[in-house]
C-alpha cells in the first residue's frame, strides 16, 4: 500500500512539473505563424544564441569530464589532512549558493582581464566543485582491488584511470553529463553579469530579454531550447536505468 501511495505522489508531481512545459508547447504550435515562422527566418539573433549555447555547453561538458574523474580520484588516493581539508572546503563551496561566490567570480575574472569573452563563462563553470565531490562520494563504492591490480603492471596514472577508474563510474559519469547539460545550458545569471557583447550571449539570455521581441517569439524559442534537455535525458535514459537500479551492462 505504502508504495502505491508512494507512486501516486511521484506521478502527482510530474504531471504538476509537465503542466507548463505541455501549455507551451501548445502555445507555440497554435501561433506557428507568429512564432516558429518568424523566429527561423527573421529573428537572426536567435541562430547566435543558440549556438553559443552549443558552443559553451560542449566545452564546458568535455573539460568537466576531464577534470572531475583525476581530481576525485586524488582524493581518494591521498589521504592526508590538507587533502581531507581541500575535499571539505569543496563541500562548502558547493553548498554556497551562486549570490554569495558570484561577487568573487566577478572580481577574479576582472583581474584576469576575462570578462566580456566566453572564457568568463567557460572556466568557472569546468571548476564547479559539485561534480567532484559527487564522484567523490561515488568512488568510495568501486572495487579497489582493481586499480591495486593494475599497480603491478603500470605505474602510469592515466592507465590506472581509464582503465580501472572509468570503466565503474560510467553511471556516476552519465549523471553528471545530464546535470552538467543542463546546469550549462540554462545558465543565466553568469551571463548577464559577465559579458556586454550580445554577440556572445546563449540563449537563455535571448528568453530572457522578452521586451526585445514578440511575446509568440519568446515561446517558440523556449519550446526549442526544452528540446536539447529532452534528447539528453532519453539518451542516457536506458543506460543509467540499467546501471544503476538492475547494475546490468548496456552495450
């Protein structure tokens, strides 16, 4: 009985979520004249602002990935009390909402003579200690005796991560490539603080600024930017159902 009461909750919630998204995308198809047709072949700011949120989401994704895996597995590996301390500032950080590291942000980058170029949005963003600390915590589950197996072959650390590292956190990697899409491609805040060239603005900032444009434009351009979200998701759908709640393999 507790599960079904369970279940019935969880299924209250998503339709209270899917309510808005499934209004808009009504909307946007009742006035595709007004709306998808005049944003695809008159509204040009929209192709810029869409691909600069292309453009940061992938970089951003492909560095995260580079840096969290051999940044948590230090971690793991070196325990010591600075490093134990650094894993705990992490956690701090990541607790601390954006209101409080934005000022800091803003005041680095201007020393670094980085604001108003992409790279204000790209690297604070790569170093988000979030996603360390959640492969971190994921880590503590691997089967160690691996990684001490391949000691005795190599003393390359590289081959020791993509071999024993990689191949049993790749659920804990899909999962931070979906929040990772996602925290990239709705960024917001960041944008409008950092940069002045439009030119260099995604588009969730293009949403935003509603009075520049018609009010059927503004839906039609959030129906496509819900749509990458969406491909993600399904994407990695089967795959992480398999790993982490049967732990099956998926080829």
């Amino acid at each position: 009985m507790k599960k079904y009461i369970v279940l019935l909750l969880v299924a209250f919630l998503a339709v209270i979520f899917a309510i808005p998204i499934f209004f808009t995308f009504i909307y946007s198809f009742k006035n595709f004249e007004k709306g998808f047709k005049e944003l695809l072949s008159n509204c040009f700011p929209f192709y810029t602002a869409f691909w600069n949120s292309v453009i940061y989401t992938s970089i951003i994704l492909i560095f995260q990935i580079l840096i969290i895996i051999p940044t948590a597995f230090a971690f793991m590996e070196l325990k010591t009390k600075l490093v134990n301390f650094i894993f705990v500032f992490y956690m701090i950080l990541m607790m601390m909402p954006l209101q409080v590291t934005i000022l800091p942000t803003y005041i680095g980058l201007r020393d670094l003579n980085l604001l108003d170029t992409r790279y204000s949005i790209i690297i604070p963003m790569i170093f988000s200690p979030m996603y360390v600390v959640l492969m971190r915590q994921y880590l503590n589950n691997i089967n160690t005796s691996i990684i001490d197996a391949l000691r005795l072959e190599t003393n390359s650390i590289i081959h020791i991560i993509t071999s024993g590292v990689i191949p049993q956190v790749k659920p804990c990697i899909l999962a931070t490539t979906i929040l990772s899409i996602s925290e990239s491609w709705n960024i917001l805040e960041q944008p409008m603080l950092f940069i002045k060239d439009e030119k260099l603005m995604p588009l969730t900032v293009f949403i935003h600024n509603i009075q520049n444009y018609g009010h059927e434009i503004t839906i039609a351009s959030s129906v496509i930017s819900i749509i990458p979200m969406i491909i993600a998701y399904n994407f990695f759908k089967d795959y992480l159902v398999k790993q982490i709640i049967t732990g099956e393999t998926y080829e």
